[in-house]
C-alpha cells in the first residue's frame, strides 16, 4: 500500500516537472494537457517497472537508477514549482 502512495505522488511530481519544463521552454501544459501528462506518466511508470524485471540482473540496478535520476530531476521541478505556487498563493491573500 505505502508503495503505491509513493507511485503516486512520483507521478504527480513528475507531471509537476514535465508542466514546469514546458513553462520554460514556452509551452502551455495546463487543464486537460496537465492531465494528459498524468496519464502518460503513470503509464510510463508502469511500463518501466515491467521492463525492468525483463532485464537481466546485472541490468536492473542501472536502468533503475538512471530512470530514477530522471525521475528525481523532474521531480525537483516539480517539487519547486509547486512550493512556488503555495508561497504565492499564501503571500497574495
């Protein structure tokens, strides 16, 4: 159960980090495009996990930890946007 609450919140932050790298490079990933992202996400961390135990053994331990840096790069986008967000919403009222 703890697991799939740690996936979840992974791919909220990570839709965060794919929302907030589209803001920078000047594209609107907002409303149904936010939750079209979401969506492909979650698909993505699933697909992941299932390739991964495909891999042979001295494998996984690589491709696990590069997908997690990319994860944790996104992440910390998101992660920043989102505490960007709460600040400003608590300082405008």
């Amino acid at each position: 159960m703890q697991l799939d609450a740690l996936k979840a919140l992974l791919v909220v932050l990570v839709t965060e980090g794919i929302v907030s790298l589209g803001k920078l490079l000047g594209r609107d990933i907002s409303g149904p495009a936010a939750g079209i992202a979401a969506a492909f996400v979650g698909a993505v961390v699933f697909f992941a996990e299932n390739v991964i135990i495909l891999l042979p053994a001295d494998k996984q331990a690589v491709v696990a930890s590069f997908l997690g840096l990319l994860a944790l790069v996104l992440s910390a986008y998101g992660g920043n946007d989102l505490i960007k967000g709460y600040i400003n919403g608590m300082t405008a009222e």
